[in-house]
C-alpha cells in the first residue's frame, strides 16, 4: 500500500485558509533513493535504500487555468530536489530527514500543506519497511514574517533602510 492510495487533506485545511481556494493536491509516489542515515553503527558508512512517498498540498494552483508548468508544483523539481537533499543531509533519523523535506515543500515549493512518508524498505529481513509519516503546514503568521525580513535584509544588503530613505 502507498501514500498516493491514502491522500487525504485534513479536514480543517480550508478553515484555516483566509479563502475557499480549492485545494489541490500534487504528490509523488515511490520515489527511490540512497543515502546513509541512521543511529546504529551498520547504518553510519553505507548508503541504504530510502521511499519516499510526497503529497504536496497546494490552492487551486493557476496551471488548471493556463496549462503552463510554472503555475503549478514542478514535481521533476521536486525531484532533484529531492536527490540534492539524499547526497548533501547530515541528519540521522528520518524524523529530521522527513522534516527538512516538509520544509523545502513549504518554503521553495509553495505548499500549504504537506504529507511525507519516509521508509527503510530493507532494514529488516522479516518487514517489508520501517518509517515515519509527517504532516506539515504553511504558518502564514511565519510565512509572512519571514517573507518581511527576507525583504528587510535585501534592502539592508543594497544600503537603503527598510523605510525607503537610502543612506
């Protein structure tokens, strides 16, 4: 059984939105990879495989409307991202490793609401994974100020002040 069979947005997505955007939602399905994480010494040297299984929650994004790729959830990006984040992480268990992709869903990708499985299919002989299921959210009282301080430490960076009076 996969994810992609079980997508189902909370209930409460929308009563947390500021409108009654539909949502949508785009998701990637078994996705395969290496990588070393772990806690136990056999785990610590050797890549092992890794599923990853996505559901990325956006509102009606504008692609139903203009059938163009960059109004939408790019899930080719979301992929190579996906492999930067297997060759270049530090973390040690999925738990962080599920996070960090919950957050670069949200933060680079425009989720709203995210689902992220995360299984060792071969860690044991006798299972067929072990792993972790999380669920994130966009925090738009964050999202916003984040965005504001994004914008405030441009402006400092080309020597103007956040009030618009250059130096």
């Amino acid at each position: 059984m996969t994810l992609a069979s079980h997508i189902r947005p909370p209930t409460d997505i929308r009563a947390s939105s500021a409108d009654d955007t539909p949502l949508d939602i785009v998701f990637i399905d078994g996705f395969r990879g290496d990588t070393v994480i772990g806690i136990h010494h056999d785990e610590l040297h050797d890549a092992q495989p890794l599923r990853i299984d996505l559901a990325i929650g956006v509102p009606r994004p504008l692609a139903c409307d203009t059938d163009r790729i960059g109004d939408t959830v790019d899930y080719g990006e979301v992929r190579l991202a996906l492999r930067e984040l297997l060759a270049n992480h530090r973390f040690r268990l999925l738990e962080a490793f599920a996070e960090a992709i919950a957050n670069l869903l949200i933060q680079r990708f425009g989720a709203h609401w995210v689902r992220i499985a995360v299984a060792k299919p071969a860690k044991f002989d006798d299972v067929d994974g072990v792993g972790v299921i999380i669920e994130r959210r966009r925090d738009e009282r964050r999202a916003n100020v984040a965005s504001h301080d994004a914008e405030v430490l441009s402006l400092l960076g080309s020597g103007m002040v956040p009030d618009g009076k250059s130096r």
